[in-house]
C-alpha cells in the first residue's frame, strides 16, 4: 500500500532517502527533521540521523542513508497516483551515490502510470547529472525557494529538462517580486506551520499570484501556516487555488 499523506498537492510519498542536512533559512523549521526524531531510536528507520540540539530542538545529524529495498515499491501500486519523491529528504542530496539516483529515476520511467513530484533545494546537482538521467514526462522537477536570496534556483531549474518544473515557495519568508516564471509550469505557496513558525504577509501571496496570472502559470496556494496552521486555513481572497500544471489534465484525458 503506498504511503498516503495529508500534503495538499500530492496523494503519496516514496522515501528511498532517509535523512537529510540543512542548506538555507527554509530549512529552520523543518518537518521532516521533526517527524524523523520520533523514530530515531534503536531500531527504528530513522536511527542515528537526527539529534537534539543544544536548546532541545531536533536536528539532522547529516548522516544520509540509502533505502534499496524500498526502490521496486511504485510498481507495486497498481492504482495510478501523484507521488512526491523523498519527502523525508531530498534527492540530490551530495552523500547520495548517483548510481542510486539512477536507480531511482530507472524506477519512475518503469513506473509509467504514476506521476512523480521530485523537489530539492540543491538543483545544481540535478542540473549536473540531468544528461545522465532519463526524464520521461511522468517525472515532474522541482526546487524549493524561500525568498528572493534563493531566485537563483530558479533559473537552475529551467536548465533541467523536465517536461514539467515547479516551484515549492513554501515556507515563504519574504517578497518575491522579481521573481519570473519563464519556463516554469507550476508555482505551490504556503507559509510555515508549527513551533516556531515564522510569518507571511498576504502581499507576498498575491503579488506571487499576480506573476502566475500574468505568465499563464498554474497556481496553488497551499496554506498560511502558523502555530494553527487548520484554523488559519488555505482561502485566499474568498477561495481556494488548487490550479495543476496542464499536463495532468492532457495526461487524463
């Protein structure tokens, strides 16, 4: 049975990967980081790679292991679904072997009647092993950008030749407005939730949605987060926005 989820933009996680290290601010308030410590005692899938910090809180420990039993799992799902890939990591993390990327990517193309959602904040390095991997159009790329600091990704993306790139702006800590989206094919917001949780102003949001509109981009406005994230809710201006890249819909029909 696949692993399902209650991530708004997705039906499914595949975690191959376990364990991961921070790389920018997006990164402070991480879920996964959390979800792993709870099973990171003996014996459990996530042993040895998270820690406490100093002030109690639950860190990566920067140790990433490789899960190849794991690998063959999409195939077993007979019922087509949207899979996010390494929900619990990321990917093209610098400790993954790229024969075991390979073996990844091997398994979306095999797997054909899913469509998998794989998102990194490190895209250089997919961007430098993109000619080493096949890219059927049922893999969907995407990097994660938290503010304008990390525009950059952005334009590392449209280098890799996905058939669909998306944006993951989430958590978004900051205004956006120089951000394009040439050749990008779907843009997700959503503030940060839980302890800790820094805030988002409306105005980020929607000049956001205004550069969506603008270039004809699909646009999903995940949440406003909060240490309430249920009760503060996913309306934006008196609805919500659930917009999918277009080829999903070409795909189903």
């Amino acid at each position: 049975m696949a692993t399902l989820t209650t991530i708004e933009w997705t039906e499914a996680t595949w975690n191959p990967v376990r364990g991961c290290s921070r790389v920018s601010e997006g990164c402070e308030h991480c879920y996964a980081e959390r979800m792993a410590h709870r099973f990171s005692a003996d014996g459990l899938p996530y042993a040895g790679l998270t820690r406490l910090s100093r002030q109690g809180e639950p860190r990566w420990s920067g140790k990433v292991l490789t899960v190849p039993e794991l690998l063959q799992e999409p195939l077993r799902w007979r019922r087509p679904r949207m899979i996010f890939v390494n929900s619990m990591s990321d990917l093209f993390h610098e400790a993954i072997p790229v024969n075991f990327i390979r073996n990844v990517f091997e398994t979306m193309q095999r797997a054909h009647w899913h469509t998998f959602q794989v998102l990194t904040k490190r895209p250089e390095r997919c961007r430098n092993l993109a000619k080493e991997l096949p890219w059927p159009d049922n893999v969907w790329m995407g990097t994660s950008v938290e503010s304008s600091d990390y525009l950059s990704r952005v334009d590392i993306l449209r280098r890799i030749p996905a058939g669909v790139r998306f944006l993951s702006i989430e958590p978004l800590l900051g205004p956006m407005t120089q951000l394009t989206v040439n050749g990008i094919h779907w843009v997700i917001v959503g503030g940060e939730s839980g302890p800790g949780a820094r805030p988002m102003k409306s105005e980020w949001v929607r000049d956001i949605h205004k550069i969506c509109v603008a270039g004809n981009v699909p646009f999903f406005f995940k949440q406003w987060g909060g240490t309430r994230k249920k009760a503060a809710g996913r309306v934006l201006d008196g609805r919500t926005w659930d917009e999918m890249p277009r080829w999903t819909i070409a795909a189903a029909e």
